[in-house]
C-alpha cells in the first residue's frame, strides 16, 4: 500500500494545520492602545477619518507615526485598516466610474470575458485599470490618484517606490460572493505548488504586496463589501489552510463587514482570510478599484532576455535528453536557471489563467514543448506568441 508523502519540516502541509490555533489566533480582541491614532475601532477593524488627518502627511514625523501604526496593525494586530475619505474627491471618483463603465462595454463588445479568479456569477472585471485610465484621460488619472492617504498607506507597508497596479470590479445585484482566500503570490498558486515554498517563504510572501481597494460608490453590508476575518493573517500556515472547509467554515461564521461609503478606501494584509460578498441588492452596483501594490524590491539583480535563452537551449536540451546526458532533476536545474518559471507579471487581458489561478509560465512552454518533441520552429513560434500576450 503506498502512503501518501509526509510533510517535511520547514515546509507546511493542509492536513497538518490546527484549526484550534487559528481559532485561538482570530478570536483576540483590538484594543484602543494598539491604534492610538485611529478614530473608531469597529468589530476589531481600526477606522481612520482622513480629513482628520489631513495636516499629518504634510509632517514627516507625524507621517511616519502614523505608517508606523498602520504596519504594526498588517503584521501583528488586525491585518486591516479603513481609511474614511481616502480620496475626497467624489467628481474625480464619478468620472473615473464613467471611463471604466466604457472600458467594460468596449471589452465585452471585443469579447473579453474577465472572470473572477474567485467567484462565478453576474460580475465584470477590468484588469489594468491603472494603465486603461491614465490612457483614456490623463487628468482623471491625475485628480484620481492624488490621494496622500493612499500613497502612505502603501508606503507604510511596501516602502518607498512601491508598484501600483489596479483592477476593476463591477458586481451586479445578485452577484455570487467568492471563497475565502489568501492572495497574491502564494494566494494565486495551487496547493501543490505551494506545499513546495519553504515555510519561511509563506511567512515573507505578504511582504511583498499590500492589498487595497477605493469604493466607487456608497456599500451597505447587503451589497457585499469584501468579507474580513481580523488576525486570520498571523496564522503561518494559512497558505496551506484556507481551502480546508473547517478553515472556511470558521471564516463563514466569524467573518466581519463594514458599510463603506464612495471615497472610502480598505487595506489589508494579503494573508489576511477574506472574500468579496454576495449582492444581494435589487439596485446597487457595487465597483470597486481594487490595489494590488507590489514592493520595489520585487525584482532580480539583472535584466535577462530569457527568450533568447530557451531559443538557444531549445535544440541542444532536447538532444542531451535524447542521448541521456541529463536525468529528470538535471534537466529541472537546467531550466531553472534559464526559463522564467514564474508567470508574473503579465496582461491579464491577453494571457489570462485558463484553468486554474495563473497562466502558463515560460518554464511551462518549454518543458511541454520538448516533452511533446515539438521542432524548433513551433516552439518559437507559440514561445514569441507567449511573450505578445504578457504585453500590455
């Protein structure tokens, strides 16, 4: 009888989690000492009143203290944070909704069809809507994004020289509410390709990335803002634990929402268990501009023309295979080292995940083309045609 393969240490594994440690975890409580600064605390959620703070980030140590909480708030206490009036500007906010209503029929009118990555149901998605709406009109773009909340927001967490990216999200009256989830990076991997980062990797993941959202329009709770579970991020394996359904049936009891109104922005920590609600409106169109906000240090040393590479390595690989100059994990290293094994970043529009969370990397393709023996010529051809779809 063959046993399935047991975890190793240093690395998490979803059958080996403790539902009793994330429950011991999530139930704590957010004190009025931990978020001195914040002006409400609402079911373990600290609430900030912008205008309020207005003065604070034309000070830079006044500005610093208050990053300073907000970081401590994404690492050790609730995981989350609301900014009220994160842009006050509600003409630039409309405008903004007006491009991105034209952009969505222009797509649909093209074809695209841009799925959730975590729900199905009656919603549209624009990806890139950072790009798209700089382009359309550059002075929306402007007012838009002239919000210093937003911007010590994503450097109280990232750093200076973060990446902004942003997405759309359109979800009509009746529109499904998605799983409770982790995201991006270790989010948009399968549990098997997870199960194979080192633990410390889980722990550094949410490092990289700071998840946000602006509110186009005002959301009761019955309209489906995002579903939060405060604390849920301490959990060190929750990579591995939050497709178990015992871990997603706590979250379905003991989540919490909040009402937001246009010009409201939420941010929280990408480990943090949470899911877009369910619309259960009969007139609410609930768009939000959701942040993605990538790390300046997100990148390798060097600048590789690894398409290049795989064109140079394609023919002598598949003749070393041939002749059995290289076993399996040879072959792996090989294509380590010269292939990007990682599909990101890409266009969404164009190179979209078919099947799954992500789309084919560039190791992907090399590897099924020499498997398959594919000649030279096709795998060129679809390898040049991988690299137009990550174009924007």
């Amino acid at each position: 009888m063959n046993m399935p393969p047991q975890p190793q240490p240093g690395f998490y594994a979803a059958e080996t989690c403790q539902l009793s440690d994330f429950e011991a975890l999530t139930s704590r409580t957010l004190t009025r000492a931990e978020v001195p600064q914040a002006h409400d605390i609402v079911r373990n959620i600290p609430i900030y009143d912008v205008a309020q703070l207005g003065p604070v980030f034309a000070d830079t140590e006044a500005r610093s203290r208050l990053m300073a909480e907000w970081a401590v708030i994404l690492r050790e206490t609730a995981g989350v944070f609301v900014l009220r009036e994160a842009q006050p500007d509600h003409g630039a906010i409309d405008a903004a909704s007006a491009i991105f209503k034209d952009i969505i029929a222009e797509e649909k009118a093209a074809g695209h069809g841009n799925a959730d990555h975590f729900a199905a149901g009656t919603n549209d998605r624009i990806w890139n809507s950072l790009q798209k709406l700089c382009v359309a009109s550059p002075g929306t773009f402007i007012r838009y994004h002239a919000s210093p909340a937003i911007d010590a927001a994503s450097e109280a967490w990232l750093g200076p020289n973060y990446q902004m990216t942003a997405q759309i999200n359109l979800v009509y009256p009746g529109g499904a509410a998605q799983q409770p989830h982790r995201d991006y990076h270790l989010g948009f991997q399968t549990p098997e390709m997870c199960a194979t980062y080192p633990a410390h990797v889980h722990e550094l993941s949410p490092y990289l990335t700071l998840q946000g959202g602006l509110a186009h329009c005002d959301m009761s709770v019955e309209s489906g803002p995002t579903k939060l579970l405060p604390f849920s991020q301490l959990y060190g394996p929750g990579y591995a634990a939050y497709r178990r359904d015992d871990f997603r049936a706590h979250f379905e009891e003991n989540y919490v929402q909040l009402p937001l109104d246009k010009g409201d922005a939420l941010f929280f920590n990408p480990a943090l268990f949470h899911a877009a609600g369910e619309n259960r409106t009969a007139d609410v169109e609930r768009m939000v501009n959701l942040f993605q906000v990538g790390s300046a240090f997100g990148r390798s040393l060097e600048a590789i023309d690894r398409s290049l590479m795989c064109r140079t390595l394609y023919r002598p690989l598949a003749e070393a295979r041939a002749a059995g100059a290289l076993d399996d994990t040879a072959f792996d290293a090989v294509v380590a080292c010269a292939a990007e094994g990682y599909p990101f970043p890409t266009s969404l529009d164009t190179d979209p995940p078919i099947g799954g969370l992500a789309p084919a990397s560039q190791s992907d393709l090399l590897k099924q083309h020499l498997a398959e023996g594919s000649p030279e010529a096709v795998f060129f051809e679809d390898l040049a045609a991988q690299d137009r779809k990550k174009q924007p």
